[in-house]
C-alpha cells in the first residue's frame, strides 16, 4: 500500500468541550464526528457521512480505535440505526426539530390552572434522581451554555415541572422537560414547552432541536403537537468499551 493511502486522524476544536475528529485520505476528507464528554462517559456524534455504506462504517471503528489510544476507553457512538458498530445496544434516538414561529407556537398556548406560575429555572427541581442528575449534568454545560430565559419551572406550593434548555454548537437544544407524576394530563408539559418556545423565538433564535428515546411515545406526542417534527434518521447508542 502507498503510504499516501493511509488514514489520518485529526482532532480540532470544535464547540466547548466538543472535539470533531477529521478522517483524511490523500489529504481529503472521508469521515468525520463530534467527540464530546459527558457522565464520565466519551460520546461519539454527528458522524458524516450518514451514508449506508461498510466503508463509513469502517470509518467509525477507525476512529474509535484512535480514541482508545488517547485513553478514551469507554465509548458511547451515536450513529445511524443501520450501521453495526458492535458493543451493547443503549436504544434508538429520535432527532427532532422546530422552526420558531412564534405565531404558530402561539396558538398552542394554554392558561394555566389557579394557582400555578411560570417561574426562572432554579435548583429546586421536580422528578426523581435520575432527572434531578440529568438537571444537574445540563446545568453544569456539558451541552453548552444554559439559555435562562428559555429554561422555566411551573410552581404551585413547590415546582411542578420543569424545562432546561442550552445553546449547543449555537443551537438551542432542549436538554430535559419533567412534570412530576402527580400532576401529568393537565398540560403542564405542554405549556412549559410553547412557553420555552416562545422565549427562545423573542431572543432571536431561529429553530430549536432535540433528541427523544424512540420507545418514549408520550414525550414525542407532546413534542409534535406543537410543531416538532423528525429531521433526520433514527440514530442508534452503542457502549462500546475497550
């Protein structure tokens, strides 16, 4: 093999924390994805191309052996569902987005019952441990900074739900939305949603994006009730550890 068919690896700054690793071949680009941190975790992301091909596959493993020898051993690799990278199978992810039509998201919105107030995003949050930590992960700007006009709580004698939205890469992401279980199916999600939506549209943002379990119907109904809609394939979260 001539020397100059082999793969180069580059990692370079991308966002934040985030480092994208750049595949080169003959001084072109073949692949390329988002390396980012997160709970003790490597995740691997925004692989491109998305293409159903064993090369881009081949791609992927590459990279991922690179990063094993950085030290990065224990790897999560979002990718698209048709792709077989191995490890163990952490469930498919939705990706959804919504253009901030502040009229249209307008229509959706709902008085809230007696008693309950949109509030600022404060630490006293709603849900049990899993979503206090996830709460707690967002906060601390593993997915970029958090947008505090757009983050919001329900209150009434305590917080009954609440919505925790970040700029990530320059992008609005909403990180996590909770009710708690007493009072889900009076429409609190959904007006903590237009709500957030609302104030991400009066601070000059443009679209909004998520990423939803796929198994989790109750969430993506809310989600598309308002205008959301799935932009891209279903991806696939695969642990693979060295």
């Amino acid at each position: 093999m001539n020397l100059t068919d082999l793969l180069v690896h580059e990692m370079v700054v991308d966002w934040g924390s985030h480092r994208r690793v750049i595949t080169k071949r003959n001084g072109e680009t073949v692949f390329e994805c988002v390396v980012r941190p997160a709970q003790g975790l490597t995740y691997v992301t925004e692989c491109l191309p998305q293409r159903d091909d064993p090369a881009t596959v081949k791609h992927l493993a590459e990279v991922l052996v690179y990063l094993r020898g950085l030290g990065m051993n224990d790897i999560v690799a979002v990718h698209p569902e048709f792709w077989d990278v191995g490890g163990t199978d952490c469930g498919r992810i939705v990706p959804m987005w919504l253009k901030l039509d502040s009229e249209m998201i307008a229509s959706f919105e709902r008085a809230l019952p007696v008693g309950y107030l949109i509030a600022p995003f404060t630490t006293e949050l709603p849900g049990g441990d899993h979503d206090r930590g996830v709460f707690e992960e967002i906060v601390s700007g593993q997915y970029g900074p958090l947008i505090e006009e757009a983050s919001l709580r329900i209150v009434e004698d305590g917080t009954k739900g609440a919505i925790a939205v970040t700029e990530d890469r320059g992008v609005p992401l909403i990180g996590h939305l909770v009710v708690e279980s007493g009072q889900r199916g009076a429409g609190l999600g959904k007006t903590l949603l237009v709500r957030s939506m609302l104030a991400l549209a009066s601070a000059g943002y443009t679209d909004c994006r998520l990423n939803v379990m796929a198994e989790n119907f109750t969430a993506r109904r809310l989600y598309r009730s308002i205008g959301f809609v799935q932009d891209r394939a279903t991806l696939k979260a695969s642990r693979v550890t060295s």
